[in-house]
C-alpha cells in the first residue's frame, strides 16, 4: 500500500534523547525533502500554552508527544500536554511519556511499572479483536496481528485498574515469569487520541514504520482526506530546536552563516563578514612522500628528534609552544600517526568567558565574548571561514588545522536547555581552567599504517592581507580578524615549508637515538571518592531511575596521584606499552598555567571513537559499553582440572588455556542482557544526536553491539549518516556533545542529575572530546577515557561507569576499578 498523503507534523520534545529517531520512521515512506518541509521537532517549552493555541495549532495538522523524562502528572516535566489532549484540537499520537499523559489526562493514575525495565526487547500483542492503531488497513495488510518485539525504556506505567471509560487499552506486553503484562497501548474511544508506551523509532524495535502509517491514515481520515497538505510555514520552521538541510554537498555551503540552527543560548544567527579582504582560495595542501626513507624507524625516535630534541632544531626555531603525537597505538586496526609542533594555542575558559592566545616568547593575549555567544559560535564560524581559503584538494585524514580538545564542562555552551554558569571574574595570578584548547598547525608529519613517512602542509598565498586595528570594545570580534590583529598568519610559506621538509629529512636520515626511556612505574593513584562513597551514589541513580527521571546514568569520579619528579613523556611511553589503544595520544603543553599547576600535558588511550567526518562529510559514531578485564599475556588462568593445572605456567597447554577463558570472557559480556541493555540506550541516544546535524534517511547502524577486545573487552557499535549541508564540523561536535556515552539518557536530565550526584565536581578534560579538525572539514575526535591529565606535579584520571536499574553497585564499582587498573595498574586504597 502506498503511505498516506503527509500532513504538516509536530513532534514535542519534552528533552528526551530518542525524539529525533521518530524522524527515521517518517524518511522509510517519504524523502527527506518532504519530511523536512513538513516534519518538525519543537522542544516542549518553545511555547507557552496560549503561544501554541494561536501561533501553531492553526497551521499543523497533528502532534507527536515525545518521550521524555520524568512524570505526566508533574507540570514541570509535562508542560501543556494535559491542556492540549483535554482539548484535543487534532490528532495526537503520545509515545512514552506521551502515552502515559493520555493516561493521565483523563484521570489514570501513574505508577511504576511491576519490574522497571530500560533498553529491553520485550514482546507485545494487540488486543482481539485490534482497535487503534492496531486495526488500521496498514497493519491488516501486512498481517501484522500478533506478537512483535519492541524496546522499552519506562520505569512507570499507567494503572491498569484505574483507565477511565473514555479510554480503552489497545496493546499489552506478553508476560512472562518475571516480567508480568503492562499496558502498551492507549486510545481514546472519542476524540483521535493514541498512545503507545514503547518506544517505536529504537534500532531494535519492530514494525514502527506501520505504527506511524496507521497513524497517519488516521490523520487524513480526520482531514477529510485531502489530496495533499501545505508545507509548515517558516515561523514553526523557525521554532525547530536544530534544523538540518534536505540534502548535502561535498563542501560546506558559502551561505552557512545564515542557516545556522537556533543555538541554547540565543547568539548571533550570523556574523558580518570579515573586514581584512582575505582572498579567496587563498590557502592550498602540500604533501611530501618520503618513500622507503625512515620505514626502519621507531616513531618514537623520529618524535623525539623532531618534537623534543632541541640540540638538533634548524637556525631560529623558537622553543615549542606545544608536542603534538597522534599515536593510534592497536594490534587489531590499522592506524596512522601524526607528528606536529602547533604554532599558537587558543584556550577558553568557560567561567570567565575569555579566550587566550598563546604564543612562544610572547605575553597571552586575551579575548572575552560576551554572553551572547559562545565559545563553539566564535571556534565554528572562524573554522568553516578557513575551509573556505582552502584550494579544492584529494586525500583523507588530518592535513593540517586544528588539534586540541573540548572538556567535559563545554557541555554548558552545547546542550540545549542547559543552564549556563553565569560569569565570574579571573584572579589575576591565579590560572584559569581550560575548558577547550586548539593548536593550530600548518605543518606535521604523518606515519602510514604501512610505515612511510609523508611531511603535509598548508601553504599560504603570496599575498597576506595587511592587519587593521581590532576595536577592543567590539564585541565577539571573529576569530580571524582577532587573529590577524594579534599578528598570526595562517599557513606557512613556500620557503617555510621547503626548510620544513629538509628537516623531516634530515631527522629521518639521521635520527637521534631515543634519549628518554618509558618510566619504570606507574605513580601510585588513590581514588578521590571512597568505595561506600560511589556505592551510595550508584544508590541514588537507581532511586533517580525508579522515579523516571532517567534510564540510564554515566556516573563517574577521579583517582589522583602527585610526583614532582616524573615526566609526562617518558610516563606515555609507558602507557603506550601498557595499554595500547586505537587512539593513543601524547599531548604537551608546557606553558598553560592551570589552578594545580604549570604545563599541562593529556596521555590518553582511549579505544573510543567520539566522532569523525571524513572527506565526503559521512560522519561515524562508535560508542562502547560494557568492559570486562582480559587474560594478559603470561598470566596462567589454569585450574587444578584444566590447562596446565597450575603446574606449568607459559606451556602450550596454559597458553591455549588462557586464550580459551579470554574469549569466553568476551562472550559473557556480549551475550549479558544488562550490559546489552546499556549500549541500546546509548546507540539510541546516539542516533537522535546524529539525526540534529545529518540528512535524516543516512543515519545508520551498520554495526550493533559487537565486542572488540585490546587492554579489555568492549562492546563497540558503529552509527553513521551524511551531514547536512548546513551543519560545518565543529558545529556537528557541538551538537552531539557531550558523548553520550559519559552522560547516560535523556541527555540533558542525565547530566543535571550527575552535576549533583558527583558533588558538582570538575571532570574536566576527561569525558570530553580530543582530536582535530582537519582544514578541509575531515575531522577525527576520540571520547577522553583511559587518559591520564597532568597538570604541575598534580595527575589524575577518571572513570565510571553506565548505571540503570539492574545495576549491582559491587560490581559497578569492581569495573570502576578494572578500568582504572588497565590504564596505571595496580591502585592505592580502593576498596
């Protein structure tokens, strides 16, 4: 049967992180152009009440009531909800928390449900004979009667004993010994109401494309079905809380500025261009293969000659502002690494609002914008304008731009809906936190996975556009003008660049031996909170859970250690060895001046993929949950029945016995119903995320839950789509940040929740986002876990863990520790 005409559609977001997946439910029947110009997500409190009665319900023609946190009868989570299905103006379809307000509008009561269940595939059945939505044409012709499996995110349900007569059950989940039936569907005998208390738009949910059809015939039949509906006119349009263009181009769009999306805190839609006349396409790539040369070489000793040995730099170089080494350190996936020396820092602090310019020998120049905007608008808009200097070109990879991080509190400045600290001012001699830092570099030094050495560089026109004076009292100045006004120039210069390779050549054919050896030990790292302490914490995300103010929360705290003897460096070495991971990384800043020290220097080995774009703008998702720790090398995992029986560690017998319960360990996690529970929440969450910034119809999941295995065992999932070609890189991170996988879901409820649940603590760079963006739009970023921060003599690294309803807390704080323990080994007074 074809699809029913599309009517103009509302979808109300009460917060939630799965309501963007109801738009891959709509692009299975129609193309992304017409869902774009008639499907719209608002977030609930867009709108008050009278606002929707005159500005939106005259021009829609049906409403989706998203699912979201908390409870239908608090008015606070709610909204207008109750006011609209009591005067049921159109058509409403409530999923959810949706479903549940159809219950309570008309005098049900909300309870929890007999056994809270999050990430689930239960399966359920309509009632016989089918009514609702169950006995639409779409469902009978595709002889969808019976069971089907659906997912289910709810810790309450509505009482069945209290459903008034004006609303009659439609569906209900099959029981099971330990799961007894609940309502799973909802309609109102009268008006075009209907609800479902599953969630149709998950990856793992059946028949949710034939859930929306029955609904939308509904929709037309109300209509007096009409041969076709107008597009939403452009003040609803206007009100979608990110917007996304119907298709993409392989280059960012020249009218970018004017289609940014609303951003959380109101900022500028555009900037003025800029007034220092850059030429266009005034910037290009070089590359230099270097062939066979230097194959033979450790990267570790070609680092150290370019990065770290002075006695061996060219005439006039200047002492490094910073030691870039992009490290990608695997068994199991081939890598690439970058080498590189940036040759400025920016910094942001988020809590005085100021960006800071660092330079070798030259006094920190500063810049604070105005509450206005934000420190992403400012990074993002002077980015794309970079990209736009650039000469089209091939290749892939990182060929120059930025490189740095994002830490965990620029959440503040992405996360629509949350509250922005206000400003405070800056004690002068005091260091600032660094909330996100960006190196500039125009030149680096990749090694291939196959081993060849390639010097990449951007190269600057002949021609620099003269600097003109900045008017300080200008607010939020862009990026490059400030930039230019502070003497820095983009790219490097022909003879710059030739001088460059000449000493990635000289290095190469002559490298110095490696001077620095790994540190022989870890320093000794004590956790920041006790054992009880986390325990009692995982207790009130439970008890948060139970309520409904969440499915699912990441938890996390620190573990600190203090050694004013020890190198960063030669402890990355040691990590490198330790705990190899696919995006090991050694980042050195020496003169960032933090509250707990001098220098600051990130030693990561992350094995997770945040987000990455690459040349033909398909972004990649690829969160993990789930870690179990391995059978290392060497350690005999015998019994007095098996293998070598503890007799004869290292033989053939103890080796393949080790092997065997390493893998069997792997398929306990990935078989475990909890831990798969946990990554569906997340995969979800990632996919709505992925659904703000890319063309609805490319967001896919090619790869489900699958366990990969290097330090620990990890279950990985790969999401994909195309960006939209309104949405530029830096624009696309901050729309999916923070990672998913460090908050929990819905999203924003989740990370309100753990501000209090972690005592408002600082994670600071640890669960935000390291990586770079490429100038020409290829961006490659990794989730900061298994990273230790050195800040001073001050170390510390954090971890934690997804907690939901079927959470042990001695287990959850025993995988605190396996995670900390794979990264610096053995710990100090954990419990």
């Amino acid at each position: 049967m074809q699809p029913p005409m599309l009517p103009r559609t509302l979808i109300l977001d009460y917060y939630d992180s799965y309501t963007n997946n109801l738009l891959c439910l709509f692009t299975k029947l129609y193309g992304d152009a017409e869902v774009l110009n008639k499907v719209v997500v608002v977030k609930a409190d867009r709108y008050t009440w009278s606002e929707f009665k005159d500005q939106v319900l005259p021009n829609i023609d049906c409403v989706i009531l998203s699912p979201g946190p908390g409870r239908p009868d608090n008015p606070s989570d709610i909204g207008f909800a109750l006011d609209l299905l009591r005067t049921h103006p159109l058509p409403i379809l409530g999923v959810c928390l949706g479903h549940q307000a159809i219950g309570a509008a008309f005098g049900a009561k909300i309870l929890n449900t007999p056994r809270i269940t999050h990430g689930h595939v239960v399966p359920i059945v309509p009632v016989f004979p089918p009514i609702g939505l169950f006995d639409s044409p779409f469902w009978a012709s595709a002889g969808e009667k019976d069971v089907f499996e659906v997912v289910v995110y709810n810790s309450l349900t509505v009482d069945p004993v209290t459903i008034p007569q004006e609303l009659e059950v439609t569906a209900w989940s099959v029981p099971s010994p330990d799961r007894p039936s609940t309502i799973q569907g909802l309609r109102h005998k009268e008006f075009p109401i209907w609800g479902v208390q599953y969630h149709p738009e998950s990856i793992s949910s059946t028949r949710g494309s034939t859930l929306l059809q029955s609904f939308l015939a509904n929709v037309n039949s109300h209509h007096s079905s009409p041969s076709s509906f107008p597009p939403l006119p452009p003040h609803i349009i206007a009100s979608c809380a990110y917007r996304v263009s119907a298709a993409s181009r392989s280059r960012p769009s020249s009218r970018l500025s004017s289609a940014l999306p609303t951003p959380p805190i109101t900022p500028s839609h555009s900037r003025a261009p800029s007034r220092l006349g850059i030429r266009n396409r005034a910037m290009r790539l070089v590359e230099r293969r270097l062939g066979d040369m230097g194959k033979h070489l450790r990267t570790q000793d070609v680092f150290e000659s370019l990065s770290k040995d002075e006695t061996r730099s060219r005439k006039g170089k200047e002492k490094a502002i910073g030691q870039i080494w992009l490290d990608g350190q695997t068994p199991t996936r081939l890598t690439t690494a970058s080498l590189a020396t940036p040759s400025f820092l920016v910094t942001y602090c988020l809590s005085t609002r100021t960006i800071s310019l660092h330079r070798s020998s030259l006094p920190v120049a500063e810049l604070v914008l105005s509450d206005s905007t934000t420190f992403w608008d400012w990074f993002s808009a002077g980015s794309q304008a970079l990209t736009a200097l650039l000469q089209l070109s091939a290749g892939s990879g990182w060929r120059g731009g930025w490189v740095g991080f994002f830490g965990y509190e620029m959440k503040a400045e992405s996360l629509q809906g949350y509250k922005r600290p206000p400003r405070s001012e800056y004690a002068a001699g005091e260091g600032e936190e660094v909330d996100a830092c960006w190196g500039w570099v125009d030149r680096l030094t990749e090694r291939t996975s196959e081993g060849e050495w390639i010097a990449r560089g951007i190269i600057r026109g002949d021609t620099n556009p003269v600097n003109e004076d900045i008017d300080g009292e200008i607010e939020d100045v862009s990026m490059i003008d400030w930039l230019r006004s502070q003497d820095i120039s983009f790219g490097a210069t022909r003879e710059e660049w030739e001088d460059y390779v000449a000493e990635i050549e000289q290095n190469i054919n002559d490298p110095a031996q490696a001077s620095i050896d790994p540190a022989s030990t870890f320093p000794a790292f004590r956790p920041n909170a006790t054992g009880s302490d986390y325990r009692e914490r995982i207790d009130a995300c439970r008890e948060a859970i139970r309520q409904g103010e969440s499915y699912e929360l990441t938890l996390t705290t620190r573990f600190q250690a203090s050694s004013s003897q020890l190198d960063p460096y030669s402890l990355y070495l040691r990590l490198r060895t330790f705990n190899p991971a696919y995006y090991s990384t050694y980042l050195h800043f020496p003169t960032i001046n933090t509250p707990r020290g001098r220098g600051l220097s990130i030693l990561s080995s992350s094995p997770e993929r945040f987000l990455k774009i690459d040349k033909s703008r398909r972004v990649e998702m690829m969160p993990i949950k789930g870690t179990r720790a391995r059978i290392k090398p060497g350690h005999c995992a015998c019994t007095p029945t098996t293998g070598c029986r503890g007799t004869d560690k290292g033989s053939t017998a103890c080796v393949e016995e080790a092997r065997r319960v390493d893998q069997k360990i792997g398929e306990e996690l990935r078989t475990d119903q909890k831990e798969r529970a946990e990554n569906l929440m997340i995969v979800d969450l990632i996919r709505s995320d992925l659904l703000s910034c890319c063309t609805p119809s490319t967001v896919s999941v090619p790869r489900l839950i699958a366990l990969e295995s290097y330090g620990v065992h990890n279950l990985v999932t790969t999401v994909q789509g195309t960006l939209a070609e309104n949405v530029g890189s830096v624009e696309c991170v901050r729309r999916c940040f923070p990672p998913g996988s460090m908050t929990g879901a819905p999203k924003l409820r989740s990370v309100q929740m753990l501000d209090d649940f972690e005592g408002e603590k600082r994670r600071g760079i640890y669960s935000g986002a390291l990586g770079y963006f490429s100038i020409d739009g290829v961006s490659d970023l990794s989730v900061v876990i298994r990273t230790i921060v050195s800040e001073g003599d001050q170390l510390s690294i954090g971890a934690g863990g997804a907690i939901t309803w079927l959470s042990d807390r001695d287990r959850e704080w025993e995988e605190v520790l396996t995670k900390v323990g794979s990264v610096v080994g053995k710990l100090q007074g954990a419990e």
